[in-house]
C-alpha cells in the first residue's frame, strides 16, 4: 500500500532506538525516553517544504501519529513535530 500525506505533513519511517553502546554498554529503555528521535522520510505533503523524501530528520518523540502500513511502523508528522534535518 502506497501513503501520501496531505497538506503540511510527511511519512516518516522511524530508526529502531540502539539499546547498546559502541563500547558494548546496554542502554535502559529509561535512558533515551525523553530525546528527540530520528527517522527517514518515506513521503511529503505538497505543502511541506524544507524536506525531500529520503531525508533523514530529528522529531520530537511524542510527536506525530503512528500508523502500520504492511506490518511496518510509520509516523505522520506535521511540521511543527519536525525539528531538524540531519545531515
């Protein structure tokens, strides 16, 4: 199934949280409960500018609404749930 966000929203396919370190040290789902998240963007509204499909941008965590589209998890963001790009 195909989405497209309509107006000033995007499709954002979120990273999975890293639960350890790269020194080896496991990481306490309490550890990152409150930082931003990040995601790849899947799909943009015609009237959100700023990003471009396949961005990769910084949200807010509890931004957004989540949906599942063929068992995969995705955000609906609108752009004041969208703090950066990174780059």
């Amino acid at each position: 199934m195909k989405i497209k966000p309509l107006g000033k929203r995007i499709v954002v396919k979120p990273f999975k949280q890293e639960e350890k370190t790269e020194g080896g040290i496991f990481l306490p789902e309490t550890a990152s409960k409150d930082k931003p998240q990040r995601g790849e963007v899947i799909a943009v509204g015609p009237d959100f500018r700023g990003v471009k499909k396949g961005d990769t941008v910084i949200f807010a965590k509890y931004g957004g609404t989540e949906v599942e589209i063929d068992d995969e998890e995705y955000l609906i963001l609108g752009k004041d749930d969208v703090l950066a790009i990174a780059e």
